[in-house]
C-alpha cells in the first residue's frame, strides 16, 4: 500500500457535500445510545470501505437511507460475531470481580481488582485480535453484499495474511492514535468533547478508505502468481 498520508488526511474534505456528512455521522455517534443511529454509522462504514476498493477520490455521502440501514445492520452482526469470544471473557471476569467483591473482604477486594483490571486488558487485546479478523469479513460482505460473505475464511484468511491489509491496519492504528490525543484534549469542556465526536467521525471515513484499500490490494496480490503473492504473505 502506497498511500499519501496528506493527500488521506484531506480526503473526507474531497465532497462538496463533506460538512454536512461529517455532521449527519458526527450526531449519529453523539445519539448512538439510541441504537438505530449505530447502523446509521455502520451502514456509513461500509460504504466507507467500498469507496476504498474502488481507489474513490471522494467520500460517500449519506443517501438511499434505507439501505444504509440495512447494511449497517447486516455489517454490525457480522463485528458481533467477531466479538463473542472477546466479550464473553470480559463477562466472566468482571463477573467474577462481583463475586469477589461482594465477600467484603480484603483479599476479596483485592482479587476482584486484579480480575477487573486483567479482565479489561485481555478483553481488549482479543477485541482487537478479533477485530482484525472481523473487519476483514465486514470488508468482503461490503464486496459481495451477502451476510455469509462475512465469513468466507477462504477469502479472510487470504486477507488477513496479506501484508497489504497489515499496513492497512498499522495506518488505522495511527490514525486511531492521532484522533485519540486530540479528541481527549478536546474532551476537556462540554463543547470540545461534541466537537471530539465530530472528529471521531471525521477519522472513520479515513479508517473505511484504508481497510477498503488494504482489502482490496491484498485481494489483487493474492490473485498474482509469483513474486508478489509471495511478498503479500507475512
């Protein structure tokens, strides 16, 4: 993957209509407690990430609602899926941290913390391993617009291999990093933490573009024989 790191930055700015999707996500995220708004971003990504395959210069825009939805939907029970394990570990740790907590006493205390707080990390180091391999089925069910796209490991398993989606990932994770220090900076007053949310939104776009990118350049390196199918294994 050769990507332009200010040529991506800029890239949510490429529509004429940008400020008004930034705000239609930014408000999707502030209301995601209601639930549909979630699809709303969700039914976005994919869109995101199908503006990535094709190598779009301009984001997408938020149109044909019902279908967004529908994708949305669709693509937030394949991440379910991906999150079981991950979830069902933070569950029985931080069940666990109840019980012992609730004996009263101080080894109690002190092993319900240690369980909180190593329950809390490994869960995020699943997520995040699942995670890889989640959005790598959200990406091909973006591609071939069918829920059990979402689990062709044939196709995943290629992509998740494949130094293209890696680099893809390495950019997301700075992307992630950058938004976060900012974003928290932010998050100082009321005004900054809603202007945080927007920016968050704002680092999506950018997030859907590269795993879009890195599916795709995988995809088409895994075709080739040769030299590059080689260089696109890790």
């Amino acid at each position: 993957m050769d990507t332009d790191i200010q040529a991506i930055a800029k890239y949510p700015m490429e529509s004429e209509e940008w400020i008004k999707t930034v705000l239609i996500g930014g408000a999707s995220l502030l209301f995601s407690f209601l639930v549909v708004p979630v699809f709303l971003v969700s039914g976005y990504l994919v869109r995101a990430i199908r503006a990535g395959m094709d190598g779009a210069d301009e984001p997408p825009v938020f149109d044909e609602w019902g279908e967004m939805l529908k994708e949305g939907f669709v693509a937030s029970i394949i991440g379910l899926v991906y999150q079981i394990v991950p979830l069902i570990v933070l569950f029985v740790f931080v069940g666990g941290s109840i019980i012992a907590f609730a004996t009263g006493s101080s080894a109690g205390n002190g092993i319900g913390m240690l369980g909180l707080f190593g329950g809390l990390f490994v869960w995020w180091i699943l997520a995040i391993v699942f995670g890889f391999v989640g959005f790598a089925g959200v990406a091909n069910y973006a591609k071939e617009g069918s829920f059990g796209a979402g689990f062709d490991f044939d196709v995943i398993r290629q992509v998740i291999t494949s130094r293209a989606y890696l680099v893809a990932w390495a950019y997301v994770i700075a992307l992630n990093i950058v938004i976060g220090a900012i974003a928290g900076a932010l998050s100082v007053t009321g005004v900054g933490a809603i202007l945080a949310t927007f920016l968050t939104f704002y680092g999506l776009i950018i997030a859907g573009w590269l795993w879009g990118d890195g599916f795709a350049e995988a995809m088409r390196i895994d075709t080739t024989t040769g030299t590059d199918a080689e260089a696109a294994t890790v």
